[in-house]
C-alpha cells in the first residue's frame, strides 16, 4: 500500500523549487506549522529589509503585526479544507516601521514535511491611490462616477461591475476586516478580533 502523506522527491527538486521561489515576483516565506521560517525569495529579504540568513533565524509571528499562535493556528486549521486564506495585516520590516500588506496562505508539501507558503504583497500604494482617489470624489463627486475604487476606469456600459472583493474560501476576511483577522476553522464565518 503507497502512503499518500509523502509526495516523489527526486535531486532535481531541490533546484527547480528554488528557482521558481526566486523567480517569483511576490514576497515570498515558507515556515512550519509553529511558523518558524525556512525559506524565503529576495523579494522577502527586500520587503521585510532583512538578509535571507536573518529571516531563517525568525518567525512569521516576528514579521506581522499581531500575528500569534492562536491565528497561526487558525489559519492551518482553515488550510485543512481550504486551499488559501487571505489576511489584510502590517508587515515589520527589520527597523520597526509597518507596512500595509495582502498576505495569502496555503500549504505546501516538500521534502515530505506540511509546510505554510506566505506570498506577502505590500499595498501601501494601493492604498495611498484609494485615498486620494476618495478626497477626489468627496472634493467634487461627480468626475469619480466612472471609477471604481481602485482607480481603474469603469466602462461606461458596466457601471454596475464591481472589482472582487479580497476574501477567503470562507467567504469574508476583507479589507475591512484589516489586521490578521483569518477565518475560524470549520465554522463558514469570520474570525472574532483576535489581533485587537
């Protein structure tokens, strides 16, 4: 009988896996289940202003603001029949300052161990363009009627189209919902405030 909980591992996968995490354009942190970083492209080393030697001594806990066992926990719990959770929460970067950041997380399996795969995007100007984007239309409402708030121009046969929100499978952790709020595993609904 083949034990299914181990996928192949040739020697070839070893390069191949470290060439796709480097060529990946998002930030990218691989941990355990106890959120101990493994990995980690340089696009993580850049964002987060900490060399990859660095980032292999921390935690995904010392990374994101208010980001704890107990939601580790629940987000692992979620991966468990969910295949990503997405989290709006602050990024730390090695000198203390925060930066707003989109986080999706799913697991990976690789050298026969469950790992966390952490794809980190920092939405500070995403954000910065919503804002102004915003005074805009409080300022004079009508020349924002053809956008959404994203700043891309609506078709104006679609005014009715709205940009998808951010959410997870379980249909609801979202940028108003900000700050490592992740679903609660099993129940459907959204997770309580557990970063306060």
């Amino acid at each position: 009988m083949t034990d299914t909980t181990t996928t192949p591992h040739s020697p070839g996968d070893d390069s191949r896996y470290y060439a796709l995490l480097q060529g990946l354009f998002e930030s990218i942190l691989i941990t355990d289940l106890n959120g101990r970083i493994g990995d980690a492209n340089t696009r993580a080393e850049e964002l987060f202003q900490i060399s990859g030697e660095e980032l292999r001594q921390r935690t995904i806990q010392d990374l994101i603001s208010g980001f704890d066992d107990g939601i580790l926990h629940n987000v692992d719990e979620s991966l468990i029949t969910q295949k990503h959770v997405m989290i709006e929460a602050s990024g730390v970067r090695r000198d203390g300052t925060l930066f707003p950041a989109e986080i999706a997380v799913n697991r990976i399996v690789f050298q026969d161990a469950i790992q966390l795969c952490f794809s980190i995007r920092d939405i500070t100007a995403r954000n910065e363009t919503a804002n102004k984007l915003e005074k805009a239309q409080e300022r004079n409402p009508e020349d924002g009627e053809d956008q959404d708030p994203s700043g891309y121009p609506h078709d104006l046969g679609a005014r009715d189209q709205q940009p998808a929100p951010v959410h997870s499978q379980h249909g609801g952790v979202g940028p108003e919902r900000a700050l490592c709020h992740a679903p609660e595993p099993h129940r459907g609904g959204h997770a309580g405030d557990a970063a306060g």
